[in-house]
C-alpha cells in the first residue's frame, strides 16, 4: 500500500475508519467497543496489521497501548508522538478517538512515503482505554504511560460482571512482566487530534480548532432537604418544597454561569427527587453540578459564588442544603510553541481556524504533564459524539490529518 | 358494653383504634390494611361484632360495606349516615380513615344509651376501600353506593399480583346476587370525621375544622425537549438545556400560585430527567403538575396562565413543551346547612374552629353528589398522614367524637 499522493491521504483516513467500526458494531447503532473485549483486541490487531503493512515497526506495550513506529536518524533519542483511543462508549459513534489514531497512521505513512526516514523517530499510539466505559477507572492507557497508573493496578476495579481490570488484562494477552514497560520518558512531543465533540467549529464555519488547554473540571452533588408533604393539604406558605427550591437554584447556577461567561459552563445532568410521587411535596432533592474552565481560580471562584447563593436560597425556603464534591481535575494547558506552529501552519494552508478550550477530558491532558503537548480539533456535526449520529465529513477530517502531517514533519524532518 | 358517660366516649375511640391497628400491623411500622385481604376482613368482622355487643343492627352489603344501624322510629325512611374506611395505604398511620369509622361507631352507642331510640334511622358506615392502595381505583365502597361503580365491575381491574377486583372480592365472601345491593337511595345526610391530613388546625391551635368544600384536582404531565449534549464542550448560549427551563417552569408555577393564593395549591411531585447523567447536558425532563382549588374556574384559569407561561419560557430557551392532563376531579361543595349546625355546635361547647377545604378527597365527596353532606376535621400532628407518624391526641379524638354525636343527634333525634 502506497499513498504518496495528498488525494490518498485524504480518502485513508474514512476508509479505515470505515473499516474499524465493523470491529464492536453495535446492532442499536454506532460502535461498542469497550477496553479488553474481543472486539477491542481484534481492532487494535488490524491495526497493528496496517502499521506493518504501510512500513512501521509494530510493538504493544504491558498494559495493551499500540505504537507503529518510523525510526529516525538520528538514533534513540526523543519520540514525536500522535495518536489517540479507539476504546467507545456504549453504541458510541465511528469518529471519537478512532480519528485520531486513523490519522496518525495516515500521516505518518504519508511522511515516510513522501520523505523518508525522519530525523526524530515518529510514533503512532493507539491507546488502550481513554473513556472509562467498561471499568470506573479513565486514560488506563495514557496514565500507565505518564505514572498516573502502574500496570500492576486495577486487581479491584471492577466491570459490570465482576470481573476485574487486571483479570480482563490478562485475558486480553496483556500484563506479562516480559512484555514492554508502557511507563514513558522519551517523548519529545505529543500531538492528539480529535472531533471537537461540541457546536463550535461548525457553527463558525471553520476546518480547525487549536485547543488552548483543556479545562479543569470539579464535579458536586447537592443535596436540598426540606418535608414530604400532602399536596392537597399544605398551603403554599406552609410549604418546604425540596424541588422547588432545587429548581431555584438550578436557574441561579445557569444565570451565574451566563454571567461569568466563556470558556465557563456549569451543568445540572443528573436529579433524583424523593419521594417522586405526582402527589407528595418532595422532601428531599439530589443533583449534580459539573463546572469548567481552563482556569483553576475562575472555577473556584465561580462554584463558592454559587454555593453561597444555594445556602441563601435554602436559608429563605427553610430547606437545608448540603454540597459534596467527588471529582477534580486540574486544567491542563497546551504547549504554547506547538499551538504557534499549528496556528502557522493553518495560516499557510488558508484553514479558517480559533483557538479555543477544550471542554473535554482527553488523553493529551495526561500526556501534557510530561512533554509539550498540542490538540487539534475538527468539527463534530451537530456538536454530537458519543452517538451513533457522530459525524465529520471526509474533507473536514482531510483538513485535520494534513495540518497533523503538517506539524509532525515540522517536530520529526526540520528539528534536529 | 356501655358508654353512657362522656368520659367513656372519649375513651373509647383511642381504644378502638388501637384494636383496630392489631390487624394489619406491619414490621415497617404503622398498618397495611389493603382491601380484600385477610387483615382488612378481620378488621370488618371485629369492627361488626363491636357494633353487635353496642346493640347495633350489623349488615354487610354485596361489596363489603359495613354497617351498624339504630332503626328510628320513623320507620323506614331517609337514613342519617356517618362513617369513613378502614383500608390503609402501604405502612398507614392509625388514624386516617378508621378514625371516622370507630368515632361514628361511639357517637352511635352514646346516643342509643343516653337518648334511646333515633326518630330518622342512624347508621355508622365503615366503606371498603378509599385509597385505592391494592388496586388502581379509588372510593370503591362509596362509588358503589352513589352509582360511580357497580359491583359487577372490576374483573380487568389487578392488583400488583395480577388479582382482579372481582377475583378478590369473591374471594372474600362478597359479590353474591344474594347479598343487599350496595346502591343507596334512602340517605337523608352524609356526615364524614376525619383527620385533617395537613399543618393547619394544629398551627392555629384549633380543635376542628368545617370542610367548606373538598378541593377539585387536575392533574398533568409536562414534557420539556431540548438536546441532549456534552457538559463540557457545549457552551452556555448554545445550550438547550430541559433540565434548566424545566427549573424555570416550576419556580414560575411556585411563584403564580403563591400570588393566587389559599386555598389553590399547585404542587411538582415527580419529575424524571433524560438521560440523567452528571456530564450529559439533559435532552429532556417530565414533571407532574397537580393543581388543586375548591372552584373548578380557579384552577382552569390558572392552569391556563401558567402552561402560558411555560410556553413562554419554552420559546425563549428553543425548547418545546407538552401538556398532557390525566386527572380532572370536580370540587364537592359540602351542605350549607349541615356546615352552620356545625359551626353552631362548635360555638356553644366553645371548640375553636376555622372554615377550610380539604385538600385530600375523600369518600365524602362522592356522597354530596347524592346527599347533603358535611366533613369535619381534627388536627394531625405535624401535618403528617400516610405514615406511621400519624398522631392526634386522644383529646382532640374526643372533641371530634363529641361534635360529629352532637350533629347527629340534630339529625336524627330533633328532625322529624
């Protein structure tokens, strides 16, 4: 297989991403695909299968990462890395990770074909589990390669059956101590492309997004307490509706976040109220907040602003209200060198193009706190990902692997 | 037995029901006296062998009502009735509904002893079935006397186990051709005592309440849609969000009926929201509405200006809304008449009483569309009904007891 040429580059990456989603087809639509499972396994083979055939040295690491390699001339020293996750969601979509993973091995066959060996050695890594779908546990992969995790970990976290992610490990091939050390300290750059999974690019109407950094996010559950009443009985004024008050405060979060304005977002998903009887004043109310910026302190700042206005809400309706947080991710920002050549790069090639965060967890967060990192994005239709409805068509995804190809000849040809 | 003295009146009913609380006394606390079950049945047949040893004439009629009756000496003409139910919901309290029924049975045997035979025919019923707890129909026993129901129906109506009504009915001796029609033709008036199932009486530090009219419901569901995205890559203006204008909605709904005020009440009990997902922006939210005011115009024009504005609201966020009603009870105005006696006797033994509605039905309600009818309440402690925590103490027992003796000696002894 050959594909010298920019067409060939272009019609590459759809093709197989075309062919990897009949690995884990999902009958209700979309792609299943979970982290240790046949069909995982089989997919990361055919791709190991390519790597070989389009001229790169193959290897799997301990815990199951994928890397196809062109060695550089200049000898052992530092990696330039791409690549991304072919692990899904439950019926998830063709594009979300596998793109990033397709285009990395378009690129770098497109470099070794068009010219040659590189001076840095290049890599393309298809990392094993970056969504969490099967085990509680998020970035396996790209943690056992940054020293979040060891590949010894995981003997009690377990799926859905009871089985644990060291047993599926095993089952899969993986976790022999023969096997290569995924733990990494010889890349020199990182570069992760990825569909933008939101509204953005589309609606501006532009091929790429440079991704700032990738935003921090702190997760809480609030808990609004007040009395289950008779519906019929108690009078308004009488009232501790839980709901009710929840309900204001779910309107004072949106406004609050309105207010403080992009790269911000604060979300209510998930509310359960009690006891959730058309009948019965609701006597207790759960929901989850989920805040983000590329910054900490705005973060902060915001979530004690609101949670002091919940306090106020409460104090006015008679409800108490408790607030618990169970997640926290620091921002991770992009290498500022990397994001100069990328916004170059789209200048010389005319790509209309912005800067801008990335409001999704991404394995480059993980690779960002041990190289210089960039990310890349394309637009994702609809702003839709994690549905069987994904999609990016085949020229806004030529856009993304030709300014990747763009950046890793630049990191892997021209630096010594 | 014999109850001649008023101290013995005031006795009796606490001694009654905690009698009565034996059947059905469930492990999670409070009573389960479902219909047609065994504890219900042993609940009647106690309750009518009470009436027997008190001199009552006792008779069931083919659905399982129970009656005991002083025959007046007027013969056979309009009967003054009094009574509630016994059957609970899952885990009841003591008193909701047997309180009517042992306090009717009192009244009765106080009566019979101190004042002899009635003029007009007295009888205390003891309906079978109110809540509507084992099988999805409510007021069974009162709809059967008012012609709402027929006794032949209920073969397509199953419990949770899949027994029909009538199965169940059958197999607890009922249901015969032979057995006394339950349609009634021959009330003069209806009288019901029950506990007021809400904070007020005891928040005013009143000993009864005079229903002016049990409330009408509407009932409905609200559909909000938005989209479903991702939490963190949709900024906030491009946001749909259901969960978000579904808040709006119900604080909205809170604030109209506030400004409408007492006695509407306008209650959100359950509400579900999709997917219900920390990190997933909600597509959609259903609520109920329940809407409850003793004029049926009040609460169509209310409901009319709030799913106004909840259109509004809707349109303003590009969300679209649907309402769907699946209740409409009418408002029972209880008889004016019977409501100034009450008031009268109230006054002369110096009870403090408010004029109120009921905002719970009852089975009274369906007895005013047949007779002059009239409710009287007594306070709950807290507020609190349908539970184990039900309380009212035995003197505010007692002052209920000797008003509902006081009006039915009116009725039945003073009228010719």
């Amino acid at each position: 297989m050959t594909m010298a040429s920019k067409s060939q580059l272009a019609s590459f990456v759809p093709k197989l991403l075309e062919e990897l989603s009949q690995f884990g087809a999902d009958p209700r639509g979309g792609v299943t695909r979970l982290l240790y499972t046949a069909e995982w396994l089989e997919a990361q083979q055919y791709l190991a299968q390519q790597m070989q055939e389009l001229g790169m040295d193959v290897y799997f690491d301990r815990v199951g990462n994928l890397f196809g390699r062109l060695q550089g001339t200049s000898g052992e020293g530092p990696v330039v890395m791409t690549g991304s996750h072919i692990d899904t969601v439950q019926s998830g979509g063709f594009y979300d990770g596998a793109y990033g993973v397709a285009a990395g091995v378009a690129a770098l066959a497109h470099l070794k074909e068009t010219y040659g060996q590189p001076v840095k050695t290049l890599e393309v890594v298809s990392l094993c589990e970056e969504e969490g779908s099967r085990f509680p546990l998020t970035y396996w992969g790209s943690g056992n390669m940054t020293g979040l995790y060891d590949s010894e970990q995981g003997a009690e976290c377990y799926d859905a059956a009871g089985i644990s992610l060291q047993a599926a490990m095993h089952a899969c091939g993986f976790g022999k101590a023969e096997q290569r050390a995924p733990r990494r300290s010889d890349i020199a750059a990182f570069v992760e492309l990825h569909i933008e999974q939101g509204p953005v690019l589309e609606q501006q109407q532009l091929s790429v997004g440079i991704v700032e950094a990738i935003v921090g996010q702190h997760r809480y559950t609030v808990t609004v307490g007040g009395t289950a009443n008779h519906a019929g009985t108690t009078p308004m004024p009488l009232r501790r509706d839980a709901l009710a008050g929840a309900a204001a405060m779910i309107v004072q979060l949106e406004t609050e976040a309105i207010l403080t304005g992009s790269p911000l977002v604060a979300t209510v998903g998930k509310l359960t109220t009690t006891p959730n009887t058309p009948n019965v004043i609701p006597g207790s109310v759960s929901f989850t907040v989920d805040v983000r910026h590329i910054d900490e302190t705005a973060i902060r700042e915001f979530c004690q602003t609101v949670f002091q206005q919940f306090q106020e809400i409460a104090g006015e309706r008679g409800l108490y209200v408790t607030v618990e947080q169970w997640m926290e991710a620091a921002p991770a920002p992009m290498d500022g060198q990397l994001r100069a050549r990328l916004s170059h790069i789209a200048e010389r090639m005319s790509l209309p193009y912005t800067v801008m965060p990335s409001g999704a967890g991404h394995d480059a967060q993980l690779l960002s706190g041990v190289c210089p990192t960039a990310m890349l994005f394309v637009p994702s239709h609809g702003g839709i990902s994690h549905s069987p409805e994904e999609y990016t068509s085949p020229d806004q995804l030529a856009a993304g692997t030709t300014m990747l190809s763009a950046l890793l000849y630049e990191l892997a040809y021209e630096e010594k």
